[in-house]
C-alpha cells in the first residue's frame, strides 16, 4: 500500500498514470455490458472523467404484511390513479397506516405518502398530527415546496390548521423551501398570533438561515410581533442578531445589545452573548467581541468556538491559537466544530508541531477519527505545512473517503508542486466511487492550465456540462484560462460570451487570457467595454491593463488609469504601485516614475524592484544598481525577481562582475535560491563576453543545484 511507502517512493505514482493505487472494488465503468461477443480491441488508458451510465429500471415490489388483510377489487384503486399495490392498507388499524405513512417520510418517498393520504381522505380516515410532522420534516429535508403545499392542503382538511405544533413546523417547511411568502400567509392566517412566539421563531429564522440583505424583513417581522404583544423569548433575540451578523446592520445590532441590556435578557443566556460575538466579529469588530466574551463568567466550548472562528474569519490566526491554548488550560478540549476550524490556521502558519498535537489528540477521541471533515482538515493542514508523506497517510488510513477529503490531497498534491499526480488523482476517486463535484473541479482545472493539459481539460469541460455543474461563474471562468493557456483562446472568448451573469473575476479573466496570448489590443477592447458594464475594474484587472499599457507605450491610457488608481484610493496596494512605476519607466517617462516612486509612503520589495526595472527600461543601468545598493540603509529584502530584474539588468549592460557580485550576494547574503532563469543570465552573459571558464563553472554549479 502507498501508506507504507518512503516518502522517495511515491514518485513511483508519477510513472504510472493509468496505474492506481490499490483500492477495493473499483467502481468507476458503470456501463452496461453488452450480450454480444466483441472482438478485443487495443488497450487504451482511461479517460479522466469516466461516465456513470445508470439504467433505469422499473420495480415493483410486492410486500406482505400478516398484520393487514388485503383489499378487494372494488377497493382498489385503478391504474390511472397511480396507486402503488404494495402499499398495505387496513381501513380499521388507522395506527398501522399511520406508521406506513411515516416509514416512507423517513425515506423521503413523498410521492408514496401522498397516495396513501388521498386514499385515507376518500374513506374519511382521519390523520394524526405526528404523521404530518413526519411528511413535513421530509419536505425540508428534500426541499420539496410543491409536496409540502399538498400537505399543508391535507392538514387543512383534517382540521388541524390551529395546531400550533403543525403551524411552526409549516412555517419552518416554506421558510426551508425558499418560500418565505406562504410562510408569512401562514402566520396571516393564525386568529390570535399573539398567542405563541414559536411560529414567529420559525419565520426569523428561515430570514436568517436565506441571509443576503433580509435583515430588513426580520426587523419588520420583530416590529409586528412586539406590536402583536407576542411573548419574546432568547430565541427571538438570538434569531435577531444573527440577522446583523456580516451585514451593513451593525448599527441595528448594537441597539438590539443595548435593548437586551435594558431589560434583563442578556446577563446569565450564553446563547445570546456567543450570538452578539458572532454578530461583532462578522461586523469587524474585535474590541466588542472581546469585551462580550470577557463579559462571561463561565465560558462554555461554544463560547470559546465563536471566538477561534471570529479571529479566523477576520484572518487573525495567531489570536486564534492564543484561544485555543487558553481554552485547553482552562480544562475545556476542542470539539469537532473547533477542529474543523483550526486546522486550516495551523496549515496557513505552518505550526507542524502543533498540528501534530491536534492530530494525537483527534485518534485519541475515536470518535473524531471517524468524522470525514476532521480527516480532510488534517490532510490539508499536512500537506501545506509540507509534510505531503503524512498528508498521504491520513488519508489512505481513512476507511471511508468523499469527494470532500480526495479534493484535499488534490489541493496538497499541488501546492507541493506534484501536478501529475493531482491530475490522475480524479481518475483514482472515480475508481474508488466517488463523483467529483465542483470544488473538485474547480481545484483540477488551473493544474490542466498549469500543464497544457488540453485532452483532460475537454473531458473536464463535458464531465461540467453532462452534470450540470454550469452556469457556475468559478467554473466557465477556470475553463477559460484553462483553454487560452493551452493556445486555444477562440474556446475562451466562447465561454465568455456565453456567460449570461459575468462578474468582475470573468471579465479580468478574459484580459488576461488575451494578454497571455499577446493580444494586446483585444485585451484593451474588452477592458473598455468592462468599463461600460455595471461592473467597474477591480485592483486586478488594472493591474492586468497597467501591464499592457507599458508593452504597448500606451501612455495616455495609462495615465488615465493612475488617475482611476488615485480616485479609488488604490495606490496604496502595492502590485498596483509597482505596475504604475514600470508603466512609466516602459513608456520613456523614467521622472514621473521616479515621483510616483517617492510618493509612496509604504515601500516593499515590488516597489523597489519595480523602480530598478524602471531605470533598466531606459537605459540608466548603473542608477538601477545604485538603487540596489541602497539596500541597506532603505530596509529593502529583495527577492528573486529582483535578482532576476539585476541580472537582466547586468546581462544587457555587459556588466559581468557587477553580476557575479549581485548573484553571490543573492545566495549568500539573501539566502535564496538561484532560478534557472538566474543561471540562464549570468551564463550567457559570460559566454558572450569570452569568459568561459567562469561561464563553466556556474553550468557546474546549476547542475549540482539540479540534483539536490
């Protein structure tokens, strides 16, 4: 098995592409096989998406039940009515069919219920109100709006529209199923709604649960059930502030914790103090979650939760292991929700050893083990700490594997640099039985850009229509780049006209991949016509343009963009500082490069190697490398593109011990790692001045490079 293999050994995967590893049962040729002798044909590797063809069959099941005593002919229903005859009915056990009815609501098998609801309604059966719960837990379940209307009219005719239990269990089904306006019919309906807050909870919270901008109707919904004289509970409250929680409500948020304060609610509910750190955390502020949480005398773990993920979210993640190691010496362990959360913080920190603490700790509870998100979360916190080895061994360990882990040691595979085998590794899941969904295909479609993979990017692109993973803007967008890196860019500007919903990523999208293919003016046409949609350019898709204006010495463009830079205050990102900067020294205007340069108050190494290039663009090598010999007295670490940017720099000024002193100080000063483009420069430059046994000596050092 792979799992017992040295870490040296798994490079066997990259020479056997039509060779998975070993799994149980490879499931991944569905097809039906034919009765007819074939005439064997040549052996040919299997393509990367492999269809599931599934034959639809009719089956009719008879079941026999010795509790129930069949029905005569005249009681039967007739073929038109559709009505199942393995269906048991007893007209004088009501219990019996009520228990029928609820066995296929646990199946979500609605259709079945239904007809055995219109038959118990034709003999004048009444239904009990669990069996309606029953059918409308499946209708959410199901998202089924149309089968949760029958059984709403159903309810009707039984007479128990005035349950209240069946009332919140209507309203929670429309709310579920999208229809928030027969939800609100139902509360419409109630003769005294002032009566019970719990249809009104169910209400709230399905605003909540649709999010977007319905923070509005909760408020509206909470106007009229304090009009209504509706008893309020926690809940109502807890539902209230959720509905501000990343919205532009924050001012609404802190009057409902003002309100709570005033009457009494807030002190001693930690269901309302962890929502009102939810709220302030998905509003930005950190200084009112962290005065709530130290507002709580006794911290439970889903208080300590809500604050490991509120740094989170708001990319805080040392402040979210200093939480974590304060929880576990207050005595409390992590849950699974916590879990789920920290281990991508531990694998962007790179805190292996950590890591490795939380994962002696996750076998130690068996029960984590087990979960399929905790073994996913590991994976990724492995293989982007890179360690790919134990990466691969948690999850070859798993017994159970879902599109969801696999997509994991895809995502591994490539930030390790192993794109082949991220490649094969979507043929490897399907032979195991697992369908990729669009996550999966949204992580293997830029390694088929990446590659040129143009064959395994069409199967993609027909596994994305067969499944009808499309109009997904993620999707046609990596599609796009996919086909304009492997040159065929008319597939591009296909996918780009087709899309009916484009947003601000399509369009950047689509002037890069015209860019990429040196179609410069095309990528300034579609520029122009962005600026005419309702979608404005982004800090990217400027940057992209920047870019094109200086290749093309289109100045008066890109003085049009700086001034679009300035107006949205976007100078201060610093790729955009630095294509202004080289924009100008590549159009000759190497002054007012040097004045956006000074004016920046917040210089990195873009910036500066951007002004090095800028002076190289126009000829003022030795000012370029007075620049870089600023260094130290500027707080600047360079990095490789700008020893790349220096060497260029050297090569075409024919400055061959400037360049030897500029490649010595990169790797022993900088302590980084000389490119083959590195090599490349300084090694022609030597050659072409006549010094070749320098030249010879770094061709020895690029190979002894090569082999570690």
């Amino acid at each position: 098995m792979i799992e017992g293999r040295s870490s040296s050994s798994s490079s066997l995967l990259l020479t056997t592409p039509t060779s998975p590893p070993r799994f149980p049962s490879p499931i991944c040729n569905l097809q039906v096989p034919s009765t007819k002798t074939q005439a064997p044909k040549h052996h040919k590797s299997p393509p990367l998406i492999q269809p599931l063809k599934i034959k639809e069959q009719q089956q009719h099941q008879q079941k026999k039940k010795s509790s129930y005593i069949t029905t005569t002919k005249t009681q039967r229903f007739s073929e038109k009515d559709a009505f199942p005859l393995s269906l048991p009915l007893h007209t004088k056990n009501p219990p019996a069919i009520y228990k029928d009815i609820q066995n296929f609501a646990r199946q979500n098998k609605l259709k079945e219920a239904l007809t055995i609801l219109d038959y118990l309604d034709k003999q004048g059966i009444p239904v009990n109100p669990t069996t309606f719960s029953s059918l409308l837990s499946a209708c959410v379940r199901s998202k089924s709006l149309i089968h949760g209307r029958q059984i709403h009219t159903y309810i009707n005719i039984n007479g128990l529209e005035d349950n209240e239990f069946l009332r919140t269990k209507l309203v929670h089904m429309y709310t579920s199923c999208g229809s928030i306006e027969d939800a609100e019919r139902v509360l419409d309906e109630i003769p005294s709604r002032e009566t019970s807050v719990y249809p009104w909870n169910a209400l709230l919270r399905g605003n909540v649960v649709h999010g977007g901008r319905r923070y509005r109707q909760v408020l509206d919904t909470y106007s009229q059930m304090r009009q209504l004289g509706v008893q309020l509970n926690v809940y109502t409250f807890s539902c209230l502030i959720k509905s501000f929680a990343g919205s532009s409500a924050l001012t609404q948020g802190m009057k409902s914790h003002a309100l709570l304060i005033k009457n009494g609610f807030l002190s001693g509910s930690i269901l309302l103090q962890t929502s009102l750190i939810d709220m302030y955390f998905k509003c930005g502020k950190i200084k009112l979650a962290r005065q709530v949480f130290e507002e709580i005398p006794e911290r439970d773990v889903v208080v300590w939760g809500a604050m490991i993920a509120g740094f989170a979210h708001n990319r805080l993640k040392r402040e979210a292991l200093e939480y974590l190691r304060w929880m576990i010496s207050e005595g409390i362990y992590p849950n699974s929700v916590i879990l789920t959360t920290i281990l991508p913080v531990m694998g962007e920190l790179w805190a292996l050893k950590l890591g490795q603490e939380i994962h002696g700790y996750v076998i130690k509870t068996k029960s984590y083990s087990k979960q399929l998100f905790i073994q996913s979360g590991l994976i990724d916190m492995y293989c982007k700490c890179k360690d790919l080895g134990s990466g691969r061994r948690v999850f070859y360990a798993s017994k159970e594997r879902n599109a969801v882990s696999w997509t994991a040691l895809m995502s591994g595979y490539v930030s390790n640099g192993r794109l082949d085998q991220a490649l094969r590794s979507i043929t490897w899941m399907q032979q195991e039985g697992v369908k990729p969904d669009v996550v999966t295909v949204a992580t293997v479609l830029p390694v088929c850009a990446e590659l040129k993979a143009l064959k395994q990017g069409k199967e993609i692109h027909g596994f994305v229509v067969k499944n009808g993973f499309l109009p997904n803007v993620s999707i046609v967008t990596s599609l796009m780049v996919m086909y304009s890196r492997c040159g065929i860019l008319e597939y591009s500007c296909k996918l780009f006209d087709g899309m009916e919903k484009k947003n601000v990523i399509s369009w950047t999208a689509m002037i890069d991949s015209y860019l990429k293919n040196r179609c410069l003016d095309e990528a300034l046409a579609v520029f122009r016509s962005m600026q005419l949609s309702k979608h404005r350019p982004d800090s990217i898709a400027i940057s992209r343009v920047l870019s094109a204006c200086g290749e093309l010495d289109l100045l008066k463009l890109g003085k049009e963009l700086h001034g679009h830079v300035l107006k949205k205050d976007f100078d201060s990102i610093p790729f955009i500082s630095a294509e202004i900067v080289k924009m100008y020294g590549r159009c000759g205007q190497i002054e007012t490069a040097k004045m956006v340069f000074d004016m920046n108050p917040c210089k990195g190494s873009m910036t500066w190697t951007a002004i090095i290039e800028a002076y190289g663009c126009n000829g003022r090598y030795r000012d370029a490398l007075d620049i870089f010999y600023q260094v130290g007295t500027n707080g600047f670490s360079p990095n490789h593109f700008t020893f790349k940017v220096l060497l260029s720099i050297c090569d075409r000024a024919g400055l061959a011990d400037e360049a030897k002193n500029i490649f010595n100080s990169m790797t022993q000063r900088y302590k980084i790692k000389a490119s083959e483009e590195h090599y490349s420069s300084i090694i022609g430059l030597l050659t072409r001045l006549g010094r070749s046994e320098e030249a010879e000596r770094f061709i020895h050092l690029r190979s002894l490079s090569a082999s570690r």
